[in-house]
C-alpha cells in the first residue's frame, strides 16, 4: 500500500505553519483536531460572499443553499448512506439528547435499552434517563483491568428479547480500543435491537462505511474530524421513519430534519463539505480512485496505518514505565491513537509541566467518567491524555516520548 505522505498532508492544514503555534507539538487532538485549508476557505467564502439566507432565488442564497446541500451529500456517498441519513446539529452531545427525547416517546415501559460504563457521558446521561420513563436500563461493563468491552457479555443483556435499542462507542475516548462494530450490530438486530454507536473518537481516524458497519445511528463530532464545530449523525431511513420526529411538523418529510429542531449553522454545515474536499484531495494525492466510499476507505486505510507505525513506540515506552498505568490495549493494531494513562501525580499538572517540553496535552476526566471510575482511577488525579491523528509526524512522537520521560 502507499506511505501517507505526511509533508503533503501537514501543508493541508495552516495552523502547522501557524508561527505562534511553532515548537508546539499537538496531542490534545481527541478533544478537538486542527482545521484543515478547505473548510477554512469555505467558511471564509460563506461568511464574505454568501452569509444570507439560504435557498433563496438570488445567487448568494442559490450557492449557500447548494453548498449546504454538497455538504451533506459529499460526506454521506463517503459512509455509504442517502443524503437525507445524514443530518448535522450543534454537537454530538445535543443530538444524542434530541434522539434520546425521540426514543422517550417510541419506546413503552417494559422495553430495555443498553448502555455502556466505556462511553463518553453524550452516549450514556441521555439514554439512561429514560428509566424515568419506566424503561429498563442495562448496563453493558467494562474489564475493570483491561477497559474491555466484550461483546460475549452483551449475549446476556440481550437474551430475554426485551432490549430495543444498544448504545456504545466506536472507540472510546479513555480506552482507545476499537470495539467490533459490526458484530456487534449484527447481535443487537438479531435480537430485534437498533444500534447507536458514538462514533466521536473513531471518526477522525478515518470516515466509516455505516452502511457495512450495520449501525443504525452512527454520530460523530466534524470538529474534530478536521471540520467545523457541528455534530453529524447518520441515522438510517427505517428507524429515522419510525422514530417520532423532533422538528417542526411541516418538516416531518424531510428525513434529514426531523432530529435537528435547532435552526441549522448554516455556514458550518457548507464548510463541512470541505471535510469532503480534504478527503478526496488525499485520495487523489495518493492515486486512490473510485466511487466516493471507495476513496473514503482508502483515505481510512492511509490514516490508520501511519498512525499505527507511529503508536506502537508510544504504546512500548509506556507499557515499560512502572510509575503509570496504560490504559486500554497495549497493541496498536487494537486501539486508536488516543492513549490516557494514570498517574502518581494529578495529571493536570503533568499537561502543566509538558508546556515548556513543546507538547500540547491535556490531564482530567474528559466526560468519561464512568469509564475512569470503572477502571478504578482517582477521579481528582483524572488521567493524562495524549492523542493524535494522521498528520502527526514521527518526529513529534519522538519528541513526546522524550518528554514524558523527563516528566513521569
Ligand atoms: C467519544 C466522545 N463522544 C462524544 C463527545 C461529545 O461530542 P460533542 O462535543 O460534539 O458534544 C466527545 C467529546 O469529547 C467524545 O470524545
């Protein structure tokens, strides 16, 4: 396969030659990634020549409302699904809470949902108070050890037939590890259950095909995916039909308007389809072609195997380290490039003392913190957290590295 070419992929991105950001190394990415050329211009452009109201009859409105609409339909052909699956609200936290409203009104008591201990908080608050509502919540566990969720333990959550709907991550954003998503989507319908799947920590790592996946809901954060502050979510047309729609009601036909009730950002939602111009530049950098899935997976494969020749190191350096605790897997192979350890020390201050090494890193609970309790960690010392993505090069791995071990 073709090496990432990560010079090209770095001049894709102004803040790597940002000067104030010089001597800097990134690795607070899983909290929210660098923004790449594309989507800076768009929004540039949007807010200059177009910030009028879209879908109008006169050529400002006419382009904002085309630009909004290639936005959606670029990155949906990338994961596989219709146009109108794809919809975008303010952040993944508000749109889990406008569909868990949604599955408060479907579901009847006497039904079960599953949550998970691994997820970040706007995958789980939202869905376990529905048992206000008299549903039943399970809760699918963690290995307090390993941070492993095994999917033999959602065969007993799943068993009596009650369940209706699963809720787990793609990877979570303290573990790292990647959970089989697919299986488990094909576990959750054989059981006559739909999937969410946050997909938050996964997504910038590479766009997913939902429609292979199997999930029903798949939601992901553009923020940190390279884009602008929204959340998009897939939500697959038999279930986004089903549900009980949460806009307004002469909007009820459009699919993609049913679980966004606040206004849309339009110029963030038009930027987006930068995302879309980034990906497919990478593809065609690299000589990946094909249909716009197709090339999304090559971009996929790309990411992922530079970012894991660059773990691996990361992953042995800290594994050989006595004073912390990796947690999640200690093979790449298995796990994003979003590590958190636990220290002796609050981490805070170790992000503190990793300022004047050049490394940008972040200590704290970082809303998952069920997981944390879960795997035992001191919630006032919280976890440090390094996390990185496709456009880390090796170097500033090395320089991390280095780092850590004058501070741990
Ligand atoms: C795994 C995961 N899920 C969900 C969220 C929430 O996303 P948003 O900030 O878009 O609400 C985050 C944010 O950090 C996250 O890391």
């Amino acid at each position: 396969m073709t090496e990432l070419d990560i010079n090209w992929v770095r001049a894709q991105f102004p803040a790597f030659s940002e000067p104030t950001l010089q001597g800097q190394a990134f690795f607070e990415n899983a909290g929210g990634s660098y923004t790449c050329k594309p989507v800076i211009d768009r929004l540039n452009r949007y807010y200059t020549q177009r910030k009028v109201q879209p879908y109008g009859p006169y050529d400002a409105s006419r382009s904002a409302g085309q630009e909004m609409d290639e936005a959606r339909t670029r990155l949906a052909a990338m994961m596989g699904v219709e146009a109108d699956e794809l919809s975008f609200g303010p952040s993944t936290t508000q749109n889990t809470y406008v569909l868990a409203q949604a599955f408060r009104q479907y579901l009847a008591p006497g039904d079960a949902i599953v949550v998970t201990n691994q997820d970040h908080e706007a995958n789980s608050g939202p869905w376990r108070r529905l048992a206000d509502e008299g549903l039943e919540v399970r809760e699918w566990r963690i290995d307090p050890e390993t941070g492993h969720l095994d999917p033999a333990a959602l065969d007993d959550l799943l068993a009596d037939g009650k369940v209706r709907l699963v809720c787990f991550p793609h990877c979570s954003n303290v573990v790292g590890e990647v959970n089989d998503v697919a299986a488990i989507c094909t576990k959750a319908r054989a059981a006559g259950a739909v999937t969410c799947v946050d997909g938050v920590s996964y997504a910038p790592h590479g766009l997913v095909n939902v429609d292979a996946l199997g999930a029903d809901i798949y939601l992901f954060s553009a923020y940190k995916t390279y884009g602008p502050h929204q959340g998009i979510m897939v939500i697959r047309r038999a279930l986004g039909e089903a549900l009980p729609n949460q806009g307004h009601f002469f909007n009820a036909d459009a699919l993609y308007k049913r679980f966004t009730p606040a206004g849309p950002d339009h110029a963030q939602i038009a930027a987006s389809a930068g995302m879309a111009d980034y990906f497919d530049a990478m593809a065609a950098h690299h000589g990946i072609a094909g249909d716009a899935a197709t090339r999304a997976a090559g971009v996929h494969d790309l990411m992922r195997a530079h970012e894991e020749h660059l773990l691996q190191p990361l992953l042995d350096y800290l594994t050989s380290k006595n004073s912390v605790r990796l947690l999640g897997p200690t093979r790449a192979s298995r796990r994003a490039p979003t590590v958190a350890i636990a220290t002796q020390t609050p981490a805070a201050g170790i992000a503190e003392q990793l300022v004047p090494l050049g490394i940008m890193a972040g200590g704290g609970d970082f809303y998952a913190v069920r997981a944390l309790q879960a795997q035992g960690i001191d919630l006032d010392h919280g976890v440090l957290r390094v996390s990185y993505t496709h456009y880390t090069s090796e170097d500033e791995v090395a320089k991390l590295i280095g780092a850590l071990d004058k501070v741990l």
